[in-house]
C-alpha cells in the first residue's frame, strides 16, 4: 500500500511537472492553439481556394491574341475585431496565384517600395550609371484586387462565436465592372472556463 | 486511500502557485523606465511561464513610453493573445479549482484585457494601420462586455471614441456610431460612479481636431485579498499627485484635457465571479475542516484503544486538508496601468510644433516634476497622436504620424 501510494504521488508530481513540447507541424493542419480568428490553417485554405477560383473562372487567361492579363493586388481591409497581418496573406495570396497561372498572367508589384526603386534604378540608367535603357513603360494594370475581412463576435455568458468572412474582388480598371468575387468563411466557438470566469 | 488524493492534489496545486511578480513600481514612479522594462524582461526570460502575460505587458508599456513601437507592439500582441484565449486544460483548471487559484495562467480581469487592447491599438495607430487599431478597440469592448455584471458590459467611453476616430482615418462612415456609443458609455459610467464631467468637450466634438493627446494620469488600482480566508478578491487605489493634465502649443494654452477612462472604476465594476464562488466555498471547507479536525484530535486525547486512534487519524487528515487548502483570491494584476486616461483634441496647423503638458493634481495645480516638452509633427493630412504619461520626463524619439 506505502509503495502504491509513493508511486501514484511520484506520477502525479511527476505529471504536475511535465516538460515541454517543441515539435514541427504542418501549416495546413488545425492548430492545437486555438482560439478565435485566421489561423495558419485558414490562410492556407483561404489563399489557395482564391487561386484555385479565379484560375476556374477564366477572367484572367489570356486573350485570343495570346496577351497577358495584368493586376496587381492593392489592401486586405480588416473590418474585424482581430488585429491581423495583412501583408503575410496578400504576400501568400500572390505566390499562390503565381504557382496557379505560371507565366500566363502578369502580377504588377504597386508597393511604394517597388515604385520607388523602378524610379531610382530609370534615373541611374538616364543618367549613364548603370547599363540598360529604360526602353519599356511601367506597365499598365487590366484589373485590381483587393479584399475586405469581416466578423460577427457574439458572447453571452460563458459562450463566445466568432464568424470571420473574407471576400475577395476583382475590379477592372478599364469598364470599372466588378468581375470576379470570392469568399471565405470560418466560424469558431468557445466556452470559457469557470477559472477565468 | 481514495481520499489520500484530496491533500495530495492540494499539494501539487499550491506547490504551483504563482505569485504576483515584484515589479519595482518605486523605478516606474521615478520614470527609471529601463530598469522596469529589464525587470519585466528577465522575468519573460526567467520568470514563471503562468506570468508571462502579465510581465510582457509590464515590458511592452515602458518600451511604448521609451518609443520603441515596434517592441511594445509585439509584446503587447503576444499577451493579448494569452489574456484573449478562452481555451484552458483541463489539468489547469482542476488545480486553481482544487489548489491555489494563481496556479492558472495570468489572462488578466476584462478590464486589463481592454487596457492591452487600448496599447495595441495605439501601437497599429503609430504603425499606419487604422483599421488593426480599429480591430484592436472592438476586441477592447468585446473584452470588456466579459465582465460578470452584465450593467458594466459597454462603458469604455475611450474605447468607442478610439474606434470612432480611427474609423474616421480609414475614410468609413459609420464613425458616428461609435461616437454615439462612447457618449452613452462615458454617461453610463458617470451615473455609477467613475470620475470625470459630464461636461466633455471630446465627446461632444469628437471628430475635432488634428492633434490628439492621450494623457495617462496616476497609478491604477490595487488588486488584494480581502476575507477571514483571503478569499475576496477586492480593488484599491493607489495614490499619485497627477489626476489631470493640460497642454500648451507653441506657448498658446490649448486648455485642459477631458477624461474618457476611469480605470479605477473599470476595475472596480468587474462584478461577482463565478471563482469568487468557489473560492467562498473553498473557505468554508477549509473553517469547517481545520475546526473539526481540532475537535476530534482533541477527543482522542480524552478517548483510549481503537476509538482514540481513529479519531487521531480522521482528525489529522482533516486538519492536514483544512491547512493545505488554498482558498486565497488569485491577486495578481497589471500595476502599472494609470489610474485614468484623458484625452485632449486641437485643430493646429501642420508642421513642427513644440508641446508642453503639466500633469495637475487634485486643485489643479501643475505638478512640475512630471512636466513634459516634446517636438512633434502635425502632417498636412491625417492626424498626429502622442501618448504621455504622468512620469518624471524620459527622453525618446518623435513617433511617425498616422
């Protein structure tokens, strides 16, 4: 019985004092940290579903002349109540659409960075101090992207939702028609624990 | 032997009790904001992994106050992240249940959860993200609908006029919708006793202005252990001289800065708890058990043979179990939080401008140790932000505008 007893209290204090986990996982796989808003879960899904979408859509292929369509991706607006790194999804949104439509269509990068070192670089080769010529215009954009991350967070008592739903729009710049659209939703739940009630 | 494991995970639980870091509030006081930001970084380095919300928060404010926006954003985020999870282990609860309540993990009281929000907030403002900031106030208010007397649940008046304001920045227009809320709100809080006029130039006009001061005054409340048990969690507030601040530009008064939070009260309002439930009945368990335990060792004393030894044995299991049963309130708080934050709006021209704020105590009188200078920039468009708080001067670098 004293033997049953001091091991149960080592496994307990054993258990009590357990170590710490450091383990590689897959970003598509549900993290194990929950909690409301995006997870790495949902970005992976959300960006490679954009891109599977606009790809089915055909609004982006290339004309009968063989032209490229051009865009460029603009903001993510985040309407919700979750502060959220946009660039992490507009940079991962435009990689996936690279790896969808390969060389078939022509993403812009508008980023005041990219403007402003396409002007330095134009300069240095007016100027003679660099090789080249700026013998190509900046191009032109056929369309624009842009996205918009909405939620509804409802709680009463011990209960919590929250439904985030990013939309997606494709707006051309010539007719200013909204021609493509796409979503993504996630709802999540939680019940808080009488602990930190 | 099945009851052998009440005492025992008694005492596994208050082996793991954690307590309230030692922040060394005497240095923030004095404005030593390095000393208190490497405290509260070795304690996140070192320090008990259950505190980490608490002590990145202590951290990221003095960083915020230094100028390092970056850091203190990042700091921030990472502890609003803990203190916004709702998800808790199961052997987490069981031991701040059965154990020491500050045996969970620090996620903080709604307000304290709302006062994260208001920093992250300010962190995206200065970052050029008006609508994250924006995103930040709304899980402010969501955080501070949690409280337990749902009366309380929306009246963060700072809360919707940051919301409204940065709402405004992003060029949306339903900013009149929080103004309305932060007007309703700051009324609430007045007619339940938080500090502050009904008289308030902010929220009567709270689209004014291209130059907005947040002026923190004082120091925020206490959290203690109040009961014959400890096992009342109460509020106290601390004293400081500054409850009010005014401002000059360019040597022209711009007058006297309007409060939109009452911290002391946020905390105060919290309401009942469904751990201050347990906690009272851990206490009468703890009364009745050490009480009978005492009786029935004391009979066995006057008792002989088997009658005397099984109640030795029962009366010291249940005195053992009375003593090692933790029923004190988790006190552990954010003490660095100021006890009211006050805003000032102006319409100024853009460019360089030199400011002045003076920190007032309760007569109005300046407080000139606490007086500050600062360079700032008004952009032509857009608004310029500066947060001050009522600190010995530190020096720091102009912040970028929104």
């Amino acid at each position: 019985m004293t033997i049953r007893f001091a091991a149960t209290t080592l496994v307990c204090f054993l258990a009590a004092c357990a170590g710490t986990r450091d383990t590689r996982v897959d970003p598509d796989a549900p993290d194990t940290i929950t909690g409301t808003g995006l997870q790495s879960q949902d970005i992976r899904s959300m960006v490679t579903g954009m891109a599977a979408k606009l790809k089915a859509d055909g609004i982006l292929n290339p004309g009968r002349d063989g032209e490229r369509a051009s865009f460029f991706i603009t903001e993510l607006r985040n309407d919700s109540s979750d502060v959220i790194d946009r660039q992490l999804i507009l940079r991962d949104l435009r990689t996936e659409l690279f790896d969808a439509f390969g060389r078939q269509i022509r993403i812009l990068d508008r980023s005041p960075e990219a403007s402003d070192l396409v002007d330095a670089e134009r300069r240095m080769k007016e100027r003679g101090q660099v090789s080249g010529t700026n013998d190509r215009k900046v191009a032109g954009s056929d369309f624009v992207l842009k996205g918009v991350i909405a939620s509804r967070d409802r709680q009463a008592g011990k209960l919590k939702s929250s439904y985030i739903n990013v939309t997606f729009e494709l707006t051309d710049l010539v007719s200013q028609e909204l021609v493509w659209t796409g979503r993504y939703e996630m709802k999540t739940e939680s019940e808080k624990s009488v602990i930190n009630r | 032997m099945r009851r052998s494991w009440l005492p025992l995970v008694a005492i596994l639980a208050a082996g793991c009790a954690v307590r309230q870091p030692e922040v060394p509030l005497h240095a923030f006081v004095a404005g030593d904001l390095a000393q208190v930001r490497q405290f509260a970084a070795d304690q996140v380095a070192s320090g008990p992994a259950e505190n980490e919300a608490l002590v990145r928060n202590v951290q990221a404010q003095c960083e915020l106050l230094l100028g390092e926006l970056e850091e203190a954003r990042r700091n921030f985020e990472v502890a609003g992240r803990i203190m916004g999870s709702w998800a808790t282990s199961g052997g987490e609860a069981a031991g701040a249940i059965l154990g020491s309540e500050s045996s969970k993990t620090y996620k903080g009281d709604p307000y304290e959860q709302a006062m994260n929000a208001y920093y992250i907030a300010l962190c995206y403002l200065w970052r050029g993200e008006p609508d994250n900031a924006r995103a930040a106030c709304k899980r402010g208010i969501l955080a501070d609908a949690e409280v337990g007397d749902e009366r309380f649940q929306a009246d963060n008046a700072l809360l919707f006029w940051m919301a409204g304001r940065f709402t405004q920045l992003m060029g949306l227009p339903d900013a009149d919708a929080y103004f309305a809320e932060a007007a309703t709100a700051h009324a609430f809080a007045l007619q339940h006793g938080a500090r502050g006029s009904p008289t308030n130039p902010v929220l009567a006009e709270p689209r004014h202005g291209n130059l907005v001061l947040v002026l923190e005054c004082g120091m925020g409340p206490e959290k203690y252990a109040d009961g014959a048990q400890q096992e009342l969690a109460r509020f106290r507030s601390r004293y400081h001289p500054a409850v009010g601040a005014r401002a000059s530009l360019d040597g022209q008064d711009l007058g006297v800065a309007s409060l939109l939070l009452d911290v002391d009260y946020q905390a105060s309002t919290l309401g009942g708890t469904a751990m201050e439930g347990i906690r009272k009945g851990k206490a009468v368990f703890k009364t009745a058990s050490t009480v009978a335990g005492i009786v029935l060792l004391d009979q066995s004393t006057r008792s002989s043979g088997d009658t005397a030894r099984t109640q030795a044995i029962a009366g010291g299991a249940l005195l053992l179990a009375g003593l090692l049963t933790s029923s004190s309130a988790d006190v552990r708080h954010w003490p660095t939080l100021p006890s009211t934050v006050h805003v000032l709006t102006a319409e100024v021209p853009p460019g360089e401008h030199l400011l002045e704020i003076d920190f007032l105590d309760a007569r109005g009188r300046s407080l000139p140790q606490f007086r500050q200078r600062a360079t700032i920039q008004v952009p032509p468009h857009g608004e310029a932000w500066h947060l001050a708080r009522s600190l010995p001067p530190v020096s720091r670098p102009s912040r970028p505008e929104p």
